[in-house]
C-alpha cells in the first residue's frame, strides 16, 4: 500500500499542486521524518521536544526564467511552477525555549538523503542540550549574556569551537551592528565578547 502511494505520488507530483495532492506528499514525508528522527534521538527526546511546523515548509520550484527559487508551502499551493524538492521545518525546543530549527531535506519520492548518522551529527550539539549534558542549558546562557550587556537577544545558537561546546549569543544595536558573546557551556565563562558589523 505504501509503495502504491508513493507511485501515485510520483505520477502527480509537478503536474498538480492540488490541495489533496500536496496534504498527501507533506504527510508522507511527515512520517518518515519523524520515524529517522526517533530513531536518530530517540523517542522520549523527540515527543517532548520536536514540533513540526508545516506553515514553514520550504519547496524549491523552477520558476519562469527557468531559475531554481525557494518558496513557501502556501506560495507553491499558488503556484503553477512544478516542484523540485522541498524541505520540512521542525522547531526544537527545550524547557518552552526554542533551541534551534532543524530543515530536513525531501526528495520527489518521500525520501530524504539524510540517514541517522547525518541526522545525529547536525544534532548533537543539540542532543547534549536536550539530554542536559551541559551545565548551562538555553536559559541560563540568555541569563549570562543578559547580566553581560546583552539587551535584546535575537540570536543564540550552540556549537563545537576547538572540542569545546560553546553558546553564541547576538544582540542588535541601534547602529545596527551586534554585540556577540560566547560562552562556555560547561562551567558559564564568556571566553570571548565582540561587535559584529553587517556586510551589505
């Protein structure tokens, strides 16, 4: 029946951006995701802190010039381009905090490149957070980097610096340059602290 589903699918996919059609290959791709997923982080993880957004799905069309251009789910919906591949947005979040945004990639037939391995290694910086491997979780590196001159945080994210776990935290200035700040994940230290100017 799967295998029925997907053909059908495939025949459709490009010709008709239909709304049934195009509930029909999200929802696909939906439960795929969210089985790599919970084998990827494991169930626990992924219930509690993985929610799907599918008003941010990306589909990547060729548009009338021919050119390949990035769309929303409600563009395409309107569009009479046909579709090349599209991506599914999850929010992660921990403690009602929104920790990152994952992209997972689809291809035409419901499948996605990404295998558990590529999954567990774009997470697991993530995943150290999730299962509180680090001292200092998302709330209190916002509280560091408030007590550090940081007003309006818009930017934070967590990452490997020299085999350290280090949050970056950004905050706009009126010039509209940013002050950013990172900091150690394991015992709070700010290790380094910066103005940050756009390049136009």
């Amino acid at each position: 029946m799967k295998i029925l589903l997907t053909i059908l699918l495939l025949l459709n996919f490009g010709v008709s951006n239909s709304q049934n059609f195009i509930d029909g290959i999200i929802y696909c791709a939906e439960n795929r995701a969210n089985e790599k997923l919970k084998f990827a982080v494991g169930t626990d993880i992924f219930e509690s802190n993985f929610e799907f957004i599918e008003s941010k799905t990306i589909v990547e069309v060729q548009n009338a010039e021919q050119r390949l251009e990035r769309i929303s789910l409600a563009e395409f919906k309107e569009s009479e381009y046909p579709a090349i591949q599209f991506w599914l947005n999850y929010k992660v979040t921990h403690r009602n905090l929104a920790l990152t945004e994952l992209l997972i990639p689809f291809n035409l037939n419901c499948t996605t490149p990404w295998n558990k391995k590529d999954t567990q290694e774009i997470l697991e910086p993530y995943l150290k957070v999730l299962q509180n491997k680090t001292k200092i979780d998302l709330k209190k590196a916002l509280e560091i980097g408030n007590e550090n001159g940081l007003n309006e945080i818009y930017f934070w994210d967590i990452d490997y610096e020299k085999r350290k776990l280090i949050w970056t935290l950004k905050s706009k200035l009126k010039n509209n340059q940013s002050k950013v700040i990172k900091i150690n994940s394991k015992n709070g230290k700010v290790i380094s602290e910066f103005f940050e100017i756009p390049i136009d």
